[in-house]
C-alpha cells in the first residue's frame, strides 16, 4: 500500500533569487550592527472586515507596543530567549488578548492558562498547563526549563511550583474580563449540544463557531526572535478555547505543535489547537527546512496550504538567517513584524486586501 | 500491500545487572502481549483497537510502570499518562495526571472518539472519565509494594529515579544496593542506570490494510514533581501514527520531547524519503544523545523496526508471516 505523496515545493525553484524584504545579509556576515527579526501575533477564528474599530486598534496599538519593546530589547542586545519573554508577558499583561489577563473560559468559567518556551541552539524547553493564579504564564514556563529536572509541569504542580519560585500570583479573578463572561454565555448557548457527552459528538464544531462580533475565538499570543548571531528563540502563551472542557491542554504548550525553535528557525503556531497537534506545525516548519531542504517562506507555505485544514492555523517564524516570515490560513491574523533594516509591519487581513 | 506487523515495548534502558528471574517475566509478558495482538489481528480488528487492546494489558499487569505498577511522584501518589494516535486520519487522544483511571490508554481514546479535543489533565480528566463511566479504582490499587521501597530509595538519593526492581531486591540493604548500581558506571539522566529504567509500555500496529496506530502508556518518573507531564503524552514526542508509519517512544521523557521523535521517524520517511529502518536508525543517530531512548515503529506496508541507544530495550515484535522476535538486549 502506497501513501498519497504530497506535493513539496521544489527547495531549487529559484529560493535563492527570491527578494527578501528582510535584512542586509552582508552587514549579518560581517557582524555590523544587530540582527533583528521579531514578529508577534495574535490570532482569531475569523476577523470580519467590519470588525468595529474599538475592537481593532486597542490590538493593533498593542502590538505596536510590544514589537516596539522587541526591537528595543535585541538593539540592547538582549539574548532573544529574553526578548520572547519579554514580549509575551506583555501580551499577557494586555486584557485584548487571549493570554494571561484577558484569557477565555473553560466551561466552568474559569480560567487555565498555558504557555511554552524554546531556546533554538540548544533545544532546551518549558512548558505550563492548567495555569490559574500565575500572572505571566510565560514566565513559569522560563523557570520549569531552568529550575526543573522536567519540561513540562501541569495544574496543581505547576502552581505549587508557581509558589516555590515566588513568582507574582493573583486571585484567579483577575484573569477574567467581563468580554470573556460574555463570550462564554454566547459559546455555551451556540455549543449546548456538543458539550453534552450523551450526544454524539460532532468534533471539531465547538472550536468553529463564532458569534456575530466576529471575535469570540482570539487567539494565542507568541513572540519569535533571532539576533544577528542567528541565536533563535519561540515563546506562546494563551488562554485556550471559549468553553473549553476543565483540564483541556491544546497545542500552545506541546513542543512541535504550537512551538518550536532549533538551530535552524524558531516558530509559535497558533489556531484550532487540535489541527495544530495533529500537524505537529511547528516541528513541521523546521522539518521541511531541515529534511527537505526548504527555506522558512517555503516550508511555513507549505505547512499552513498543505498540513492544516483551511481556516485552522497561523504561525510566525524566523530563521537564523534572519528571515522572518507570518503565515496563516484564517481570514486574518493579528500580527507584527520588524527586521534590522529597519522593515516592520503590522498587519491584521491578508496583505493584499489590506491596501 | 504488505501483511500486519505488530511491535511492543517495556521501556528501553535495562539494567544489565538485572535478574534473570526477572528478564524472563518480562519476556513472557511481551510475549503474552504479543500474542493477545496477534489474535486481534488475526480476527481483522483494526491496528487502532489492537494497540489499545494491548496497551491495556501491559497496563494491567504490574511489571511494566503504567497502570498497577506506575512509578510514584514525590508525594507518593500515581499520576499516570497516555496517548493514542490512528495513522488514516492523524486523529489522536492524550491523558496527563490520571489518579483513579484503570486503563489510562482507553481514557486517551475515549479524549479522541468522544470529546471535542485531543487531551484533558488532571482533574478535568479524571472528570470526563467519570461522565464516560470507565473502570475507577483507589490511588492505592496502582500502588505497588516494589515501588514504596524505590520511592524510598529514590529519596534518599535525592533524585529522580524510575526504576524499583534493583533497589527492591536490596531493600534490607539499600545501601549496598545503590553502591552496586554505581559500580556498574552505566547512567541515564546523570543516575545509575539500575535505578534508572523507564519501562513505559508502548505497542504499535499496522493492520492487514496498512493502517497504522501507535499508542503508550507511563506512569512517570520515579519521585517526579506532582504536575510533572513527560513525553507519553505528547502526540509526536513520544507517540505518533500517520499514513505512513506507527511509532512509540521510551526512555528519557525530556531528550524525547526536544528530539521530537517519534514525529521525526515519520517526518524523515516523508520528507527525506527513508525506509522505516532507515528512518528509525537515523533519528536513534541524529536527534538523541547516546544512553537517551528507544522506539519501536511499523509502517504501512507491513515492516516492523525498533532502535534503541540505551542498554538493553524491553520489546517484542511480529510480523504477518511468521515472524517473532521478544529480547532486551541488542
């Protein structure tokens, strides 16, 4: 029996003719000035065209700022695992976003956060799940890669752990905005049937649906970054899915799915986690880089066309190149880049209908 | 179209000091484990159902550390982990921090037929076992006398420790015991490698129509932080299955998740164009540090491959012409 062979783009197709709108290669080669390529974004099921300003420049304002604060950090030369930290925890200080203060609710109406981090050079790695008190996930995550034997702590382990480190906790009250209350609500009486177990379940229709402002799914937060050593860093952060099920775990803290960084590219995928598991997406870019042979736009196409179901996923990525790239297969994708040279962008629809 | 093949674990890093008594218990339950897949294949159940099947056999049984037998946290508790994974459509199920769950593998399947995500922890999933009414049992029930006196051990040693076989048989001189298994200078995870054995349970299958699954099972690590989650759970870390290829990973839990694995064999066979031995030996090579792990895989056309770099591997393996094959060392 033969697999069906997928279609990989040609890694000689003329890759390296392509333009690159991202960093002066030579001044890379030879060590002048910082290598910069930092790229944050937050991502939704579906952003209608008309999302209502008040919805939209809050986010865009945010991720101004903390691209802002990227670009700062590594022209400070910050080493980028710092920079993705950096970033993240105010992604997760930002109510507008699905992380941290802001993030969505279980079914219960509580909050469970998540986040994982990733050093490219040496694949070192932290990952939290089943957060409630802990106020910048992304910074338990940092501490169970260094402090811990482990890589990955969950519930109440890793708020006993949150403890022991000291690091700043809260009521879990904090995390929750009256949007989100509301979110709930309007998710609980679209889910009713599927979140009813003696039904047969309809999969994958609970992470689908949207409700009429068209952003009741934001998503995940993430930050990648690489300096002009090529060292490369990936963080995610998020509050999971509108009703999702007490001690749900997606792909945000499940290193290869929604985050991944080698020697080669750092990537935060972000999406219908489930999709993003099963497509190991983050593992995957850096796969076809390394297998394959393809560069990061090449292999981040590939993935977010060929890997995952229209509509599931997003990712940013950059490579120790210094080239940054931000993929996604949703209608649109809060996002923000900026590269040495000075390039940056921030974008919320595709490019092309943006102008 | 090739026949089916089938391939089980134990957990790969053996001590190679470990009794004979117990090798050969070990063999005879991968042999038992085998032969249970075996007959389900031969009945035409699906690779899907067969690696359930026997993944809830190895966890039944106390040898092996998954289910009756897991390794204990710190606190002395169980907190056992799963994943399951059918190649045809990559859908996949994964449980982390089961306390009362009897077959951790069947809840991971049930996390994928019956809820709308791929994994729930903790409490959350100890929940949704109840609402799906699968066998619950006491924290005791999973609680092995063998694994009160590693645990102990573990302790004293300050350290993480999976094993509870050695140190078990010199409970009366634990001392003595841990000297032995320093002498023998074989480390895993920067510890003596007789107190050091994973021995998670782990079975793939390709079915007589090259469908491939992959599923495994773990109780852990020995003295493990509560919360602690390893590779087991991590659909492409230590489990994965695709058109292509079943694979399931062992050894140590933090090396197999960095090294993405088990989506690695699969990744080299489809981007790299590797046969499965090939693609196994090559991620063995390339993404693990030597003494880390081991992995036992199928693929579509009826091949059945296992690498390890550890001492010694618990596995077994069978193909659909005759084929049989149960050993621990290379």
């Amino acid at each position: 029996m033969v697999s069906k062979k997928k279609k990989v783009p040609n890694p000689h197709s003329g890759g390296s003719q392509k333009k690159k709108k991202v960093p002066n290669p030579h001044r890379r080669v030879v060590g002048v000035g910082v290598g910069v390529g930092v790229a944050v974004a937050e991502w939704s099921w579906d952003i209608p065209l008309t999302l209502p300003p008040g919805r939209r420049e809050p986010r865009v304002a945010a991720l101004h700022h903390c691209l802002q604060i990227g670009v700062e950090a590594l022209k400070a030369k910050l080493p980028p695992l710092d920079v993705v930290e950096l970033v993240v925890r105010e992604l997760e200080n930002n109510p507008h976003f699905n992380a941290g203060k802001g993030s969505v609710l279980t079914s219960n109406g509580t909050v469970e956060m998540e986040a994982c981090i990733m050093d490219g050079n040496t694949k070192n790695c932290g990952a939290v799940s089943g957060l409630s008190t802990v106020v910048n996930a992304i910074s338990l995550a940092r501490l169970v890669m260094e402090k811990t034997p482990h890589i990955y702590l969950g519930f109440d382990g890793a708020e006993a752990f949150a403890r022991e480190q000291g690091v700043e906790t809260v009521d879990p009250s904090h995390f929750i905005t009256p949007e989100n209350v509301e979110r709930l609500q309007q998710a609980k009486e679209v889910n009713r049937v599927q979140i009813d177990y003696t039904q047969p379940i309809q999969k994958e229709i609970l992470a689908e649906t949207h409700t009429a402002n068209g952003d009741s799914q934001i998503g995940t937060v993430g930050c990648v970054a690489v300096d002009s050593h090529g060292n490369l860093a990936t963080a995610t952060s998020t509050g999971g899915l509108v009703n999702k099920m007490v001690g749900r775990i997606g792909d945000t803290p499940v290193i290869g799915a929604g985050t991944y960084a080698n020697s080669l590219c750092a990537v935060s995928a972000t999406g219908k986690g489930e999709a993003i598991i099963k497509a190991t997406v983050a593992r995957d870019v850096a796969a076809l880089m390394e297998y394959k042979g393809l560069s990061l736009k090449e292999a981040a196409a590939y993935v977010i066309d060929e890997c995952v179901p229209k509509g599931n996923a997003g990712l940013v990525a950059v490579s120790a190149k210094g080239d940054v790239i931000m993929q996604f297969n949703t209608s649109g994708m809060f996002r923000a880049c900026a590269t040495e040279d000075g390039y940056s962008e921030v974008g919320i629809w595709p490019s092309s209908m943006q102008n | 179209m090739g026949g089916w093949a089938i391939a089980v674990h134990g957990g790969a890093g053996v001590d190679p000091n470990l009794p004979t008594q117990r090798q050969e218990e070990a063999k005879q339950l991968l042999t038992r484990c085998l032969n249970l897949g075996i007959s389900a294949l031969r009945s035409s159940l699906s690779a899907i159902d067969v690696v359930e099947l026997v993944v809830r056999e190895l966890e039944s049984d106390p040898l092996f550390n998954s289910g009756r037998g897991s390794a204990l946290t710190e606190k002395g508790t169980v907190e056992m982990e799963a994943s399951i994974m059918d190649g045809p459509k990559r859908r996949c199920g994964a449980v982390s921090g089961l306390t009362t769950v009897k077959n951790p593998v069947s809840l991971a399947r049930l996390v994928m037929d019956k809820s709308p995500h791929s994994y729930l922890a903790f409490s959350g999933a100890e929940e949704f076992a109840r609402q799906q009414g699968v066998e619950m049992v006491d924290n005791e029930y999973f609680v092995t006398e063998e694994n009160l006196g590693m645990l102990k051990l573990a302790k004293e040693a300050n350290a993480i420790v999976f094993d509870y076989r050695i140190p078990a048989l010199g409970l009366e001189t634990c001392s003595a015991g841990a000297g032995a298994a320093i002498d023998n200078g074989l480390q895993m995870n920067g510890l003596p490698i007789s107190i050091y054995a994973p021995e998670t349970v782990g079975c793939v299958v390709v079915d007589s129509q090259g469908r491939c699954a992959a599923a495994t099972s773990t109780g852990g690590l020995m003295n493990k932080m509560t919360g602690r989650i390893g590779d087991s759970p991590l659909i492409g870390s230590g489990t994965y299955a695709c058109n292509l290829c079943g694979v399931s990973c062992t050894g140590e839990g933090e090396a197999i998740i960095r090294g993405t694995l088990a989506r690695d064999v699969a990744a080299v066979m489809e981007y790299k164009g590797l046969g499965l031995q090939e693609a196994v030996d090559y991620v063995v090579r390339e993404r693990l540090d030597e003494g880390k792990a081991g992995m036992i895989a199928v693929s579509n056309n009826g091949e059945v491959a296992y690498g390890f770099n550890t001492t010694g591997m618990f596995r077994g393996c069978a193909t659909d012409d005759g084929f049989m094959e149960v050993g621990i060392w290379e």
